[in-house]
C-alpha cells in the first residue's frame, strides 16, 4: 500500500521493483488482488496490465490505521502509544522532535479546554 500511495498508482510490476528483498512476481499480484478484495484498492486496465490505485485518502487510511493499534496494542490510550514509541525509538529522540511533542501535547490542551467550554 506504501508504494501505491507514494506513487499514486502503479503496476505489479512497479510495486515489485520498489520493494525490498521482493517475492516473485505472482506473490504480489495475488496480494494486490486481496488489497482490491478488501476494497483498499481498485484498477484500471492499461495496455494488457492492471494499474491499481487507492481507494481511500492516505491519511484517512492512515487515521484508520492508527484507530486500530491504539484499540488493539494499548487499550486505546494514546500515552501508552507514545511512551512505547519513544522506549523503542533505535536513536536518541532530537531536541526538535521533543519540541515538537511539546507543542502538540499544548495544542491538544488548548483544543480540549476550548471544546469544554462550547459545551
């Protein structure tokens, strides 16, 4: 789905010459099939070939995605997301990236706090 996204639509062919350490070329039609199945895909026919492109926004997929490991993984509790992120995280988080933290977790506060008040 990352290369399809990235690219906006592409063939089997485009999505095997992207991936790394790639299956065989059947692997990925069958699993490019079962997106489209799933109704996360859809194609058009060009030239003999199938160009398959999303069917949902990257980041309303991307917002679904997250709605289900927050469910499954931390009992819906945004915090445990972030702590466990940040525990494993390969390399030490940036002063800007903290920042950047920082900053959301007020914006959040302010969001919440204005919302109360229309209530």
């Amino acid at each position: 789905m990352d290369i399809v996204y990235e690219l906006n639509e592409a063939s089997a062919k485009e999505v095997l010459d992207r991936l790394p350490n790639p299956p065989g070329y059947s692997a990925v039609r069958a699993m490019l099939n079962k997106l489209e199945v799933k109704g996360h895909l859809r194609h058009r026919e060009s030239e003999l070939r199938y160009i398959y492109f999303p069917t949902v926004d990257h980041n309303a997929a991307r917002q679904s995605a997250i709605s289900g490991l927050l469910k499954t993984f931390f009992e819906g509790s945004v915090s445990q997301a972030v702590s466990a992120l940040i525990s494993t995280s390969q390399q030490e988080i940036s002063e800007r990236e903290l920042d950047e933290l920082k900053k959301l977790v007020e914006q959040a506060k302010k969001n919440r706090s204005s919302s109360k008040k229309k209530s």
